[in-house]
C-alpha cells in the first residue's frame, strides 16, 4: 500500500503539468492580419472585349438618352488611325446596331462627310468637329477611342462625346490579350498595309464612278445644291439620303414638305409614294421640317417613303417640294435611280 502512494504522489506532479500544458494551448491564438493581394487583372480575348466595350458604351449612351451615333475609327495615340482602329470600328458600329437601341450611321457615309469638310476627326476628336459633324449627320453623340500597345496585350479607351456640347459624357475600356488570332490580324496589316491603301482608294474610286452613272447625283436649284447619295430599300421602306449645301453667302432657312402632293417617289410600274417622314440634319423626323443651312455647310437629309408592297428595282422620278425664306417655294426632281439593298 505504501509503494502506490509512493508512486502516486510521484504522478500527481505529472498530471498536473500535463493539465496546465494543455490549458495553455486551447487558449485563442493572435489573428494573423493577411493583407489583400490585388487580383491580376483578367485580359480577355478579342471577342469577349469587343462584347465588354460594347455593353459599356450602351449602357453610357442609354442612360444619357442618346439615340443616333456615329463611330470614328480608333487611333494610336499620337492619332494616326490603324487598319486595327478601322476594324474596331466597323465591328462595333455592327455590334451597337444589334443592340437594336440605336441608329448609328454608315461608317462610308461618315468618312465621305469627314473627307469633303476637311474636319479634324480622330480616335481624339476635338470639341468643335463633334460639334460640327452632330449638326451635319444630325447624331446626338460620337464614339472615339485611341489603341495602346502593351507588349503582351492591347489597351482600348473609348469616349463618348455628346454633339450639343462636344464633351466627353461616358468612358469604357477594355484589354485585348495579342493571341494568335490578333497577332495575325495586326501582322497581316503591317506587312501589306500599302497594298490595301492602294487597294482601298482603287476601290472608292471605282465606287464614285459607279454612284455618278447611277445614284449619286447634283442637281442645282434657286443656289442650293441637292446631292442624292443614295435611295434604298430596307425591309419594305424606301429611304433616300441627300446632302443639301447652301450656296449664298448668307445663312437660308430650307423647308422641306413631305405628304400628298409633296414630296413623292415613282417607281419603275408608275406606282406613287408619298413622303411619310423627313429629318433635315437634326430636325425631325416629321412630314414637315425647316433648319437653318450655313453658306458652303452641307447637310444630310433623310427621306423616309414608307411601306412598298413590291421589291423595287428602279425610281423613275423622285420629286421634293422645298421653301426658303429667299427664293419661296420650288421643287427638285432627281429621275433614274438605281435602288440599294
């Protein structure tokens, strides 16, 4: 009986110092503060990009309320425009269209305005030119941006100028990682890009030729020139775009009149339709619309027919009835003309 007290109190020193021990380490540990890592940004593919730039500058445009656009070709940033800025943006004036929210004009109709007014219009456009190709196209903002290259990938900045103020309004941006698929494209760029200039201006000259035989044609009226670009059908609407440049020195006040009796086409079977809206640079759409006309200023007019039941070929007379406030009333008649689709 005595060994075991003997060995028990040699024990209760153990006990003791294993409770103790196991006290000390159930207490709560110092939190360790780990600081935040920032997350690599994610750079995507040329596709996901375009689709990202595209919500951004729908959403920027929307919520300012703006409804018809214009998109200028991205530049590098010393603003020289890129096949790739040119690429850009045709695939985003296809991209927005889809949207459905928006009118966005023609990318050549565009460069054709741009080109005849001599504007300084690059992916940095300045306040006065977005000022003054709103007031022409009748657009309520311009899309601009400018390319960056990285190395590894490319950085585009887009901006969202309104016409009425020519201020930057909305900003989007995204990263294009340089994948096979963008290294080819830019590669095919650079190693035959004096070819495709020649190419493209062969081609816009074969053009001209071909709208002067046919659709684009001037007609000289009470010192207004009428220059009819084109007249074509989409679905069953018939739309004809002019520009309409005041030759006298002083400022005119044009009035064009759509409806019965107004502003009408013919067809090649002699069937009749009358204007139903008109829109005269930023005024409009309706079946009556005056603006001012600055002298040697062109400005784009649209004429809207309406419904045909039949795919036509061919206009044989396209008659306008106008009004200034020096010559009075008078009618400009274009005939022949060949319709697009």
């Amino acid at each position: 009986m005595l060994k075991k007290l003997c060995i028990l109190e040699k024990l209760i020193p153990i006990v003791i110092l294993l409770i103790l021990t196991s006290c000390a380490t159930t207490q709560k540990q110092p939190i360790v503060k780990i600081e935040n890592i920032e997350k690599p940004e994610i750079i995507n593919n040329l596709d996901n990009s375009l689709s990202d730039l595209t919500t951004q500058i729908t959403n920027s445009i929307t919520e300012d309320g703006k409804t018809k656009i214009a998109v200028i070709e991205f530049s590098d940033l010393e603003g020289n425009v890129t096949q790739f800025g040119k690429y850009l943006a045709e695939e985003l004036i296809t991209r927005l269209f889809r949207t459905k929210k928006f009118e966005v004009v023609e990318r050549q109709l565009l460069n054709k305005i741009i080109s005849e007014q001599k504007l300084s219009i690059t992916g940095m456009i300045d306040e006065n030119s977005a000022k003054e190709l709103g007031r022409i196209l009748g657009v309520d903002a311009i899309v601009s941006g400018t390319i960056t290259d990285l190395g590894t990938s490319l950085k585009v900045n887009a901006r969202i100028i309104s016409t009425e103020t020519g201020k930057v309004f909305g900003v989007a941006g995204t990263k294009i990682v340089k994948d096979e698929t963008v290294e080819k494209l830019m590669g095919i760029i650079s190693t035959v890009q004096k070819e495709e200039v020649q190419k493209e201006e062969v081609r816009e000259q074969t053009e001209k030729k071909e709208i002067s035989k046919e659709s684009l044609k001037k007609v000289e009226v009470e010192n207004f020139t009428f220059e009819l670009i084109n007249c074509k059908q989409t679905g069953q609407n018939i739309i004809c775009d002019l520009l309409i440049t005041n030759n006298l020195d002083e400022d005119r006040v044009l009035s064009l009149y759509g409806g019965i009796q107004a502003t009408r086409i013919f067809d090649e079977d002699g069937n009749e339709l009358a204007a139903q809206y008109i829109k005269l640079g930023n005024r409009g759409p309706s079946g009556r619309v005056s603006n001012t006309l600055v002298n040697g200023v062109p400005i784009l007019t649209t004429l809207n027919f309406g419904y045909s039941s039949t795919k036509v070929k061919l206009l044989s007379l396209l008659e306008i009835h106008c009004n200034d406030n020096v010559s009075g009333r008078f009618k400009v008649r274009f005939r022949n003309i060949s319709i697009t689709r």
